[in-house]
C-alpha cells in the first residue's frame, strides 16, 4: 500500500511538545536497540488497533524484523482470523424474524460483503443459506467498514466453527491456539506474520475473555500456567516493550513469574523460572493524560512507592483515578509514557524507523479519520484476507 509519507510528518508537527520530547525519546531507544541486536515486544489491546491500522503495521514491522513478539486479546485473533477489517451490511435483525431479545443493542445484524471466491470457499466448509443471506443483503440498512467477523453472517460463524477446529488441532500437537491459526492466517496479520518469522504472538490472560468462541478455544488449547509460562519467556527476552493501547497491563508483563514488582517472588522461591522487569525499558501510548500525572509525581517525589511501602492508597495520595497499570509502569525506572492516540503515534514511529533504519516499509498505518486513513481501511478489507483452512492441516 503505497500512500504518501508527508501527512505523517505533520502528524508529527501538530503533536504537542511534550507528547513530542516522550516520542523522540522512545524512537531513539527503539532505533537504539534495534542496531545492537535488542528485541521489542509489542503489548496491544483490541479496537483502535485493529480500526488505526496498528496490527497490519505491527505485522508489517514483524516481517521487517522490528517486533520480536507480541501480546494481544481474543477478540484481536478473532478479527485476523476474519481478514482484520470487514465490510458488512448492518439491518433490523427483527424484519429477519431474530427476536428482539437475542439481538444487541439496536436490534443490528450483519451480512459479510464477501467475493465469490469467498463464498464459495465457506461454503465447501459449512451449511450456508444463501436465501438467508440474499435476504440480509436485500433489505435496507448500512454499508460500513468493522472488525472482521464478529457478528456478521457467515463470517462470525465460519470463525466460531472454525476456531473449535484450530483448538482440537493444537491441543493435539501440544501448541498454543495462536502458532496454529498462524500458520494458515494472511503474512499481513500478526498471526501470519509471527509464524512465518517463528515468533510468538500470545493472548494474555487477562485478554482471554472476548472472541466468542475464539477466546474459550484459545483459553482450551494449553493450560494457564503454561500461558503465563511463554508470556515470562517472551516478555524476558524483551529489551523494549510497547504497551499500545492497552488496559490491565500489570497483570499483563508483571504477572506472576516477574519478580522486581514483587509478584514472582514465590514462584522464585519455590524453583520456578522467573524474570524481571528490572533495566528494560517499559513504553506506553495512551491517551489518558493521568498516566503522564503518575508518572511525574513518581519522578519527583517517589509517591507512587512511597504509597505502595506504606501501605496507603494511591488514588488519595495523589488525587487522580489510579488504574493498576500505572502502578507499575510509574516505578520503572525506565519507564516513558507517550500521551496521544496511537493513530498518529505508530505511523510516526514507523516513519522514523524506515528513514533511520534503511527500512522499505510495503505498509504504512495512518489515522482512521484521515483522507489516508480511509484509503488504509479499504485497502485493508480488500487485501487482507480471511484464514485459509487447508493451510491449516498442511
């Protein structure tokens, strides 16, 4: 996808200074890393990563050889197992004769926009009513651009089903749920892309629920001791790691085999292999500017650790609404949160890194809202396509 880079520069000069010193700041570390030979672990959460185009580019920045593993949730594998972004046709469920009670809020239901290839290919693998769906796509309703799959007919469902299957393979082959689906997703998903370059992509614990039946068959595949086990090992071989709009991320990278927030300290004293936050620096793009308040009033004053020694709550301490996260993150020493939407933030960040680091970059994120960013989505629904289940028992 070939877009021009000059928007994205002055994405980068409408920023604010300070959102603008974090993000030098932690471009230069990247760029740093990345030349001695470091690794990055992206932590992503779901809806504006998929909707901004970051997981496209994070699977675009893994092919590259930037990202060298990555979290993310059930509903995130979900939507790439789908294509990313969709196209559906959205309708009263209740003229289909859905009763109210079983529809969401807004009585909604969806067609996928499929090709007929696609069609065809779904429906040598499961029973579709093709009335069903020429009857959805008949009536009025809206065109829009969403995360693939979901509640759509019949993607949400070939999804469902085909997520039972990816769990009975993986479980047979003693694999994670996600190194499974991988191998038959699109080179342009982090799925795909992680595979292909035999690196972890893995749902954290606290994103299992989410996915409809994407995120049981992954929570099904191996045990939560093993999860948290290869989430220890990847987050440890990490010297970057980027939280991207993301929530419950103490639970996420402390969890419990880290020992310099404390929570593995008896994993370590009982003989298990443990790891530590301790040196690595620790990013997170978010939007709440509380995060930057936490942080500064760990930097000057210790008050984040001085609250947890003591015993004392934070949120009064302080006087701002304490998320865990900043906990944590606050504490690091090398910690650098970066306020702003990650819309503008990757592209930048991605930018910077094909100029410093020689990189041909073959996809560019930019945001939702913008000329290009409309251009990014469509391209997205038309080229990033849906798993291909014969791969999967290649």
């Amino acid at each position: 996808m070939n877009l021009p880079r000059e928007p994205i520069e002055k994405l980068y000069q409408n920023l604010p200074a300070t959102t603008k010193t974090a993000l030098d700041k932690c471009i230069s570390k990247i760029i740093e890393t990345k030349k001695n030979g470091g690794k990055i672990v992206a932590v992503t959460g779901s809806g504006p990563n998929l909707h901004e185009g970051v997981t496209t580019l994070i699977a675009e920045l893994i092919t590259k050889g930037i990202i060298d593993g990555v979290t993310t949730s059930s509903a995130v594998i979900a939507h790439e197992m789908a294509g990313t972004l969709d196209e559906v046709h959205r309708v009263d469920g209740r003229q289909l004769d859905f009763p109210a009670d079983i529809l969401p809020k807004g009585n909604i239901f969806e067609a996928s926009i499929l090709s007929p290839d696609w069609l065809k290919q779904i429906s040598s693998e499961m029973i579709i009513d093709p009335n069903f769906l020429e009857n959805i796509l008949a009536l009025k309703g809206d065109r829009i651009i969403k995360a693939a799959g979901n509640m759509a007919y019949p993607m949400g469902l070939r999804t469902e089903n085909l997520a039972k299957e990816i769990m009975f393979i993986a479980k047979s082959k003693g694999l994670p749920f996600e190194a499974v689906a991988g191998k038959g997703a699109d080179p342009q998903t982090m799925l795909g892309a992680a595979v292909r370059k035999n690196i972890p992509v893995l749902v954290t614990i606290p994103q299992l629920v989410g996915g409809g039946a994407v995120g049981l068959a992954i929570g099904d595949s191996i045990s939560l001791t093993e999860r948290a086990t290869r989430i220890a090992a990847m987050m440890d071989s990490a010297d970057i790691i980027i939280e991207s709009a993301v929530a419950l991320t103490q639970e996420i990278h402390d969890g419990p085999f880290e020992t310099y927030t404390g929570h593995g300290i008896w994993a370590h004293w009982e003989g298990y292999s443990t790891y530590s936050l301790k040196g690595k620096t620790l990013i997170r793009f978010d939007l709440d500017p509380n995060l930057q308040k936490a942080w500064d009033f760990e930097k000057k004053s210790s008050q984040v650790q001085q609250a947890i020694d003591k015993g004392l709550p934070k949120t009064k301490m302080m006087d701002i609404p304490f998320r865990m996260e900043m906990s944590g993150f606050a504490r690091l020493e090398n910690s650098i949160p970066v306020t702003g939407d990650i819309g503008v933030i990757w592209p930048i960040i991605a930018l910077r890194l094909e100029k410093e680091l020689g990189l041909d970059l073959d996809f560019m994120s930019y945001p939702q809202q913008s000329p290009e960013g409309q251009k990014m989505r469509q391209w997205i629904v038309e080229n990033v396509q849906p798993i291909e289940k014969k791969k999967l028992y290649n």
